[in-house]
C-alpha cells in the first residue's frame, strides 16, 4: 500500500479513498502478529474509525495531514493512552497530547499507536526493552535501531505514513539508516519537547520518519513553532534560510578518523555518496573531526549523563529494580558525578563548542555516515555497551553542539541491508539541508 502523503492526499481529494477506508485496510496489518516488537499500545479499529469518520465531515482542502496514519514513539503523549517509556512500572495515563501529536491531530492525522523503544531512550540499538527487541524491518536477525526502533520500523512495514521519535544521541537517525529511511533531526527547540518523556531535557528534540523528504518536510513544517509550555522551545531566527549555493562546500572527517568498525562493505558505499555530493557540484573539504568525537564522549562518559538520572529520580531512586538492567546501569553511573564534575563537563563542553563553531568559516554542511555498520541482535547482546558506542560514533555530539541534521538512504551492502549518510548543520538550517537530500532525490 502506497502511503505517501502525496499520493494519499490526492485519493482523498478526488475521492477515490476516504479515511474510513484507509484504517480499515492498515488495521489487519497493525492488528496482525507483532513479530518485530513495533508496538506498545496499538489503537483499536473503532478509536482509529472515530478519527477518520470525524475527518470525512470536514473539508480536505483545509488539512494539510488529512487522513495520514502516523505512530508516536512511547515516550511522547497521546491523550488517553498510557506513556510507557518501555518501562511498565513508570507508566502513566496521558491527560492531554504532547503538543507535536495535538499540532498533528489538528493538522487530519490519524494516530495509529503507540511503539516500542530503548527504554527511557537509552540506546542506539532498539533491544533495550521489556516489550522485546524490535527487529530490523529488512532483516530481523538485525536491530532495529533505537531508540526510536518501533516508529523506524512501523513506517518501514508500511504500517504509517511517518512517525514521531525523539532524539538525544542519535535516535531519530540511526534506525532511519537501518531501516532504509529518511530522519530529520530538526533544531533543538524547533519542535516542542511538551509531553515528551525526558532523557536529557536540555538536549531533547522530537524527531520525524518518513520514507521520503518530502513527506517529513511536510510534518516538520506542521510540527514546528515555540511553545510557551517548553522552556526550552524556541522561534527560528532564519525565516529566509539562504539557499545552499550550487558550488557548496561540505566538510568530511581525515580519512584516519572515519570509522566503519571492521565492515567491508559501507566505506565503499560512503565514497559513492560522497561521489554523488561531487558530482553535483559540491567541493569536498577535508576537516578535522576530533573536536566532535571528543564532545560526542561528554555525553555518556563525563556527567551530563547525570541529566538521565535528574530526568527520571523519583523512579529510580524508589523502583530501579523495575528498569531494564542495561538501562538502569547505564542511569545509575551517574551517581559518581559531583555537582563539581557537572560545571567540569560543562567548561569543557563550552570549550568544545568554541573551537567547532571554527569549522563552519570554510563550509556549509558536514557529510558522515549515520553509522558505521550495524548489528545483529545477538552481537549486540553479547557486548551491549560497546555496540551501542559505536553506533554514536557519529551521532552523539550533534545536540550537545546545537546542530540540525537528516539522515538519508545511501545505498545497499551486499546482504541487502541498508546504509545511510547524515547532513549536518548550524541550528535552524534545517530547510538547507531538507532542499539537499530532495535534490539528491531521497
């Protein structure tokens, strides 16, 4: 079933499709058997028929989103439904919708359920839940990535049009990659963080899936705008963005600090996307990485990790044994950081931004792979804290240095697993880098 917002938009708007109809034919797949582990909460056929025959007695033309089935990662609020953030002791009945859902609600968009992740969106690899480990959409002796593993993975089996994450390290972009999709990371504060879970709030974007550009550029514009129930929302200051110029410049890590983790297949499918870049105009520049893997460290290994535990110490503090091991490892090492070590990590990181904002004189966007190479489940349960770092490798550092960034498809190692690349940019040049990955057609 073709579930492209364009396409959906125009069977509705010449009627050969009415909302009604579209639910009924999603609800044998949503409703089917769950054998990736994409859902927490799946809405039933009559909740979802009570939003699409609301729909059918207002006037398309009207609603951006009219009809578009979505799904909403577990730690974002959807009125009347509980929040788990994969952790059933935590969970709770959301009174209201976080603002992006209600924006999106409001826009036509039918929520189709609720879906699986790292709990408390601690992971990259999408195994780290009590509702099972969500399954690579290509091939499930793989992970999904996370944390976001079930919305990646329900757009990717066709069961929604796009889907909301939310992204502190690289949770909106890493199952993008792993599931052959495109994820914006958008502007920290661009979209409202309002009735999201927190991980680490001071650094927490909500995130969007799509199978193509365009479509995730259509729910970014609807999700976005300041809200004044974040603190931590904020107004674009660039509502002309400069187009990026037909000779633009894109930076790529030294040679020596790229790191592909033992696959032999995805360093040669990086060159072809830089190739791509090359070959329609853009000048590749070289540039010393190491700033951003020395920040991307900070995130875990120095004491903004402590935000985890700030975001979630009532519960952990009184029910840590009801939290999924590796997750409640990982929290509770920041019980060794001082408030001294907190300002430490802070200097540093204040440092590190300084000397980044250097490399932005000479180029318009840096050009990664989104991840190295990636993981079958077993690999990943035998070492988890390693996998899951290097699957950061190139990711970690974005929040912590205010960068927008989207994650696009870039091609196919041999065993038909996907690869992607991620363009990234100063705050608020996220329509920049949105016109890049349509021109190179993803």
């Amino acid at each position: 079933m073709n579930l492209s917002i364009t396409h959906l938009r125009k069977a509705y708007l010449d009627g050969s499709l009415r909302p009604s109809q579209l639910v009924e034919q999603l609800a044998s797949t949503i409703h089917g058997e769950d054998s990736h582990h994409v859902w927490i909460t799946r809405l039933a056929l009559t909740e979802m028929l009570g939003h699409a025959r609301q729909l059918e007695t207002m006037d398309p033309l009207k609603l951006p989103l009219y009809g578009i089935p979505f799904a909403i990662k577990d730690n974002i609020d959807l009125a009347g439904f509980p929040t788990t953030a994969a952790c059933p002791a935590y969970a709770y009945t959301a009174d209201q919708h976080a603002t992006v859902v209600k924006k999106l609600i409001a826009a036509g968009a039918i929520p189709v359920g609720k879906t699986n992740l790292d709990q408390f969106a601690t992971g990259l690899v999408g195994v780290r839940s009590p509702y099972g480990a969500c399954k690579n959409s290509i091939d499930p002796a793989y992970i999904s990535g996370g944390s976001s593993s079930g919305s990646a993975v329900a757009v990717a089996l066709g069961m929604a049009s796009f889907s909301l994450g939310t992204d502190t390290a690289g949770s909106g972009r890493v199952p993008a990659a792993f599931n052959n999709l495109v994820g914006i990371k958008p502007s920290c504060g661009l979209l409202s963080t309002h009735g999201v879970v927190p991980a680490c709030r001071s650094l927490d974007c909500v995130s969007i899936f799509a199978r193509n550009t365009e479509d995730a550029e259509q729910v970014l514009a609807i999700a976005q705008g300041e809200d004044a129930a974040d603190p931590y929302s904020r107004p674009s200051p660039n509502h002309t963005t400069p187009a990026l110029k037909p000779e633009f410049r894109f930076g790529v890590p030294y040679a020596e600090q790229l790191q592909f983790f033992g696959n032999p297949e995805t360093p040669g499918l990086f060159n072809n996307a830089i190739q791509e870049l090359v070959a329609m105009g853009g000048q590749r520049v070289d540039i010393d990485f190491s700033v951003f893997l020395n920040t991307a460290r900070l995130l875990y290994e120095g004491a903004i990790v402590a935000e985890r535990y700030a975001a979630i110490r009532p519960f952990i503090e009184s029910q840590a044994e009801a939290m999924y091991p590796v997750t409640r490892n990982i929290i509770q090492g920041a019980s060794k950081f001082s408030a001294a070590d907190a300002y430490h990590t802070l200097y540093q990181l204040k440092a590190n931004q300084a000397q980044a904002q250097k490399t932005w004189a000479d180029i318009d966007l840096i050009v990664t792979p989104t991840a190295g190479t990636i993981y079958t489940i077993d690999e990943v349960e035998r070492d988890p804290i390693q996998t899951n770092s290097n699957l950061g490798y190139y990711t970690n550092f974005m929040n912590l240095l205010d960068l927008c960034a989207i994650a696009i498809p870039a091609g196919f190692q041999q065993n038909g697993l996907p690869f992607g690349i991620t363009l990234c940019a100063p705050a608020f040049h996220d329509d920049m880098l949105i016109d890049l990955a349509k021109q190179l057609g993803r």
